[in-house]
C-alpha cells in the first residue's frame, strides 16, 4: 500500500516534460498575465499531498497553464478533473493530458473570475454543512493579478454557501505571494495582521502550508510563494451578511497604523459619528485605544454585531460611504495621512 500522505501508484503514461511542452507549444509566460510556471514535479506532488486524500475526488484546478500541478493531480488518483483556464494557448497540452488519463480531464476555456462553479461537479457529492467536507476540492497555482479578488469572491460564496460551497464545506489549496499567504494566516498583533486575516479567518480554517522560493517558478518572480490550504468553518465566527462585515472590517483597517476609533468612525456621517463612534465601542466593549492590528475576532464579531443593530435602526446608515462624502465635498487626505488599506 502508499504511504500515509503519498500520491497512489496510478501513474500517467510516460509524457513530455513540461520543460519539453513548454517548448513544443513555444509557450511563455506572460508578464501582464501573472504567469509563472512551476516545472518542479516534486513541488506540484508536495502541493497536491497538502490538498488531502484526493483518491476518487472531484477537482477544479484554476489556471493549469503547461500541466505540472494537472500532472500531480491525476496521479493521485483523481476521479475527475474540471480546469478552467482562460489562455488559449494552454488548451493543446491540457488535450494531451486528457487523452493519457483516458478523459479525465474536463477544459473550460474560461475566466475563473466570472465562470460558475455551482454545476460543476455531480449532485451526489453534495454534503450537509454540518458534515464532513464534500469529495470535491478547489487547487490552483494562482496568478498574483487575481489571486486576491479572487479568494474575496470566494470568501463570499462561502458565507452564502453558494458557487463550489452549494456542494458542502468545499477545500481549497491556493498559492499566493508569500506576504499574502502571510496576511491571511497572521494572527492578532502579528505585523502582518490585516483586512485579508480577518476576511478570511472568520470564515475559515487556515494553513500557510509551506513556501517555495521563487527560483522554483519560470520566469522567477521577485517573491516567494506560500501554499495556503482553507476548510470552511460549519459555524463562521461573525455571524452577519458578508458584505457588513467586509465594511466594518475595511473600515476599521482604512487606518491601519492609528488607534481602532479612527477607522470605526467613518461608517458614520459626519454629523453622527462622535456619538455614534462612542456608543458602537462602547457597546461591543472594544478599547478605542487598540490599533486595528490588536483587535481579535472576537472583538470584530462585537462591532459587527453593533453596527448591525445600528444599520436596523436606521436603514440609511449601511448605505453611507465615507469616501463618497469626501468626493462630494470636494476633499481628500493628505498623502501623510491617508492610509493604504492592506489586505
């Protein structure tokens, strides 16, 4: 038998290597398309092992480009292989791999970003939330351009269990660049703890898995890489509609580098929001001297749960945008103090 972890003894027949498909298909990575491929195959087995037993699963791989992680796949035994993949000039190789693993391989010529995952995969793999994750899995070697408005949409389907997540509590295994795989495992007061950690922490569990440096990918990038592995959580830890807690949340780390009251007081107008900034701290017992690095969940669960209760009172209120105020009047910050929101 293979060893606890270990891809299965299905193999692939014997194939180009992706350094010889590469060159086959004269094929290059695209700089304005975040293109950088991965030709170590023991990397693309370390990425697919970290992804869990994936004997019989269903799989949507993101972006396969030339076929390393596509490779991996297969040979541990994918049932099913859906690639979405929005460069044409992929789709011959990806062919190659299809026919060799006897049309396991199902080509979506497609953007990630807008294609639909809700019918992708067979009804009967569905799962109760409750239960154990579905035998479906989401991996990708992620492009840096999408990589993080990308994981924000899922994120959202998660909340609303709705795309991959109609079939259960769906895994996904992503790559990042190493400092926003960094973000969105950073726990309280880490430097690095920002708008991502939050986002994505309070939805999921998880796992910055391992770094590859970035001399492993073609061309080399000038960062590294981290491969993060998230579980939805049967039960998130802020319960409230997504798109109040990404205010809040955004709101509050609009001023990263200054005390958490600053960021709290633009969900309010002008005219309401010493008093309104008052109560909402008060309420959700937040010190207003904490910078928004040293808030945990739990103290964003407490303001998410005020400003609901604030939004009911006033229906207006969730419609208020701080920054469409200054557009209005005719101001802006001063670049020493506007703050970049991190993610």
């Amino acid at each position: 038998m293979a060893a606890s972890g270990s891809l299965t003894k299905y193999r692939l027949p014997p194939l180009p290597t992706i350094r010889e498909i590469i060159k086959l298909y004269n094929l290059r990575a695209e700089k304005h398309l975040s293109q950088n491929f991965l030709l170590d195959l023991k990397l693309t087995d370390k990425i697919v092992r970290k992804s869990g037993h994936l004997q019989n699963a269903y799989i949507c791989e993101v972006g396969p480009g030339p076929g390393g992680i596509t490779r991996s796949i297969l040979n541990a035994g994918a049932e099913e292989l859906l690639v979405v993949e929005k460069d044409t000039r992929f789709i011959p190789g990806l062919k190659m791999l299809n026919e060799a693993s006897n049309g396991k391989v199902r080509i979506v010529h497609g953007d990630i970003l807008t294609y639909r995952m809700d019918r992708s995969f067979p009804g009967h793999l569905r799962k109760h939330w409750e239960e154990e994750p579905p035998n479906i899995h989401i991996i990708g070697n992620l492009p840096f351009s999408v990589s993080t408005p990308l994981i924000i949409k899922w994120f959202e389907q998660i909340a609303n269990r709705d795309g991959p997540f109609k079939y259960g509590r769906t895994q996904m295994t992503l790559t990042f660049q190493k400092e926003v795989a960094e973000r969105l495992t950073a726990s309280t007061r880490s430097p690095q703890r920002s708008r991502l950690s939050i986002m994505s922490q309070y939805l999921c569990s998880v796992k910055n898995c391992f770094t590859i440096p970035g001399r492993a990918f073609v061309p080399k990038p000038e960062v590294d890489v981290g491969v993060v592995k998230f579980t939805p959580l049967i039960r998130p830890q802020i319960e409230q509609p997504f798109k109040l807690v990404e205010k809040v949340v955004r709101c509050v780390f609009q001023f990263r580098r200054k005390y958490c009251h600053r960021g709290v007081s633009i969900l309010f107008p002008e005219e309401k929001r010493l008093k309104f900034t008052e109560h909402m701290l008060m309420s959700a017992d937040v010190d207003p001297s904490l910078r928004p690095t040293e808030l945990t969940i739990a103290h964003f669960k407490n303001l998410c749960d005020v400003y609901r209760e604030m939004c009911n009172q006033d229906p207006n209120l969730f419609d208020y945008n701080f920054r469409e105020e200054l557009r209005m009047k005719k101001l802006c910050f001063k670049p020493e103090e506007e703050e970049k929101d991190l993610l």
